[in-house]
C-alpha cells in the first residue's frame, strides 16, 4: 500500500481521497481550508498536514484536486509547495481542470526533479467521485502512467492514456466543447417541443433511443422540465473550462464559434442568477 499526499478535499478530492483510503493506502490530507481536512481525517482516518509540503514530504504519491490555475501552481511551486519536498521517482497526479500551460509546465519542473507527472482532469461528476466511477483523461509518460494507474483506479472506471503531459487538459476541453453544444441543443429542442404542444414524457420515449440520445438528455430531460437546476456541474465552473479552451484554441488554431457562442450564452445564465446551478440551466435563456 501506498503512502499518498491529498491535497484539496473538496466535493471532488474528498470522495477520491475516501476511496483511496478504503483501498487500505496511508493518507496524509491537506486542504486551503484547513477544517475541511480536519473533517475528512476524522471521518476516513490519516492525517492532516499544515501546508502542501509537509504534506508531499516522502510520500510515494502526491494528489492534487484543487481550483485553478493559480492554486495548482501556489499547492506545486509556491513557497510551501509540493515539489520542494516530493522524493525523486515519486509521482504527481492532479485531477484539476487547467489550462494545458500549466500542466505542460509542471510536467517539464517535475522532469527535472526526478518526479513523473501527470495530468489527469476528470469527468463523471461528484456522483462519479462519490461512487468511485469517474473517466479519467491522462497526460503524461508511459513511466508515469505505471506508476498512477494502480492509485487512480480506485476511483475511476476508466483510464485512458491520450499522450504527453498537457494532453489529459486538452482532452478534457474536448470534452466540455462538445457536452456544452450538446445541453444548447437539448434546451432548444425542449423549447420546441413545449411550442408544440407535445407531451414531452412522449417525445423523451420516442427519441431518447435514436441518434439524439445522449448523456445529458438520459439524465437531464426531466430536471430540466421541471425547472429543476441546483445540483450537479455549476455554471461557473463551465465557463472557466471554455474559457481554457477557448484560450487554447488561440494558440493552436483550431475555431470554436458554437463553444464561443454558448460560452456567452452561460454568461447570460450567470447574470440571470445562475452561476452556481446545474449546467443545463442554459435552458432558462429560452422563454416557454
């Protein structure tokens, strides 16, 4: 069993962290607010760390599942941060949704201080964490790979190997571009069926197993006609995964007007009030 460092035991890490520590591994937690960790340990066991390093310091593993950008590189590279203690051929995953800037970069730091980085944002949700289910989209090398798989496993149902540090990010941006196209469509069709007059218990039935099926309408159809919106994925922090990728898509070329488009149109669920409900209240935009 592994000794592992969890930073960030938020609504994400928590779950992993638990599922690791059912797994039998030794944890040591640390959170920017330290009472969530203090929580954690007194409900799963393990101990709490005052900072990132002391928390990283020879440990086999370090796990981050943090904010941003900004808290990604204080919980690493900062004063207190991770690397300035992690043991040479340990490894560091992080599950935070970043730009593919800062995962490169960690990867190119962690090279050359004998560490195997990889970058790995999720997708499946706090349901998925919490159920140990969630998909993983992984950057990094093959060595680093070996060393994260038997840890991430204990919380994910799928690993997938894209490429080089980085590309775990930019997959995940893939991932958002596409299921953000998917929910404006999904809202427009609803609309349109409410225009109609159809039964929309009916119209799910009928189309629910053809080639509009999806993710969203299997799990979201009936949220979403009911005006029901105060769980799952915030609209807040969509806009902060399109807005790396939009980012993204400037450097390497690639045209995004439907992300662009839908982007601004959460931007306007924001101003409705909606910054913290459910992804599909992009739905609210449409009058019935």
């Amino acid at each position: 069993m592994a000794r592992i460092a969890f930073i960030g035991t938020g609504v994400m890490g928590g779950p992993m962290a638990r599922h690791l520590r059912a797994a039998g591994h030794d944890l040591i937690v640390y959170n920017r607010t330290l009472a969530k960790a203090e929580s954690w340990a007194a409900a799963h066991g393990g101990t709490v760390a005052p900072d990132p390093a002391s928390a990283a310091k020879d440990v086999d593993a370090v796990i981050s599942c943090v904010g941003n950008d900004d808290d990604l590189a204080a919980i690493t590279l900062g004063r207190d941060g991770a690397f300035h203690t992690m043991k040479k051929g340990a490894v560091f995953i992080d599950h935070t949704t970043v730009s593919a800037k800062i995962a490169r970069q960690l990867g190119v730091e962690g090279k050359s201080l004998g560490l195997l980085v990889v970058d790995g944002p999720v997708t499946g949700g706090q349901a998925g964490a919490e159920n140990g289910t969630l998909a993983i989209m992984c950057g990094g090398s093959e060595k680093a790979m070996a060393a994260a798989t038997p840890l991430m496993e204990a919380y994910s149902s799928r690993i997938v190997h894209v490429g080089p540090c980085g590309a775990g990010q930019t997959t995940k941006m893939v991932n958002q571009i596409t299921f953000s196209g998917i929910i404006q469509s999904l809202s427009e069709g609803m609309r349109f069926a409410q225009a109609a007059g159809l039964d929309l218990d009916k119209v799910f039935e009928a189309i629910s197993g053809g080639a509009a099926s999806s993710w969203q309408m299997t799990n979201r159809w009936k949220t979403m006609e009911q005006d029901s919106f105060d769980f799952g994925f915030a609209v807040d922090w969509m806009r902060k995964d399109l807005g790396l990728a939009l980012e993204e898509a400037r450097a390497n070329g690639a045209v995004l007007p439907v992300a662009a488009l839908v982007d601004q149109f959460y931007a306007d669920v924001q101003a409705m009030g909606g910054s913290r409900q459910d992804t599909s209240a992009l739905i609210r935009r449409l009058p019935k």
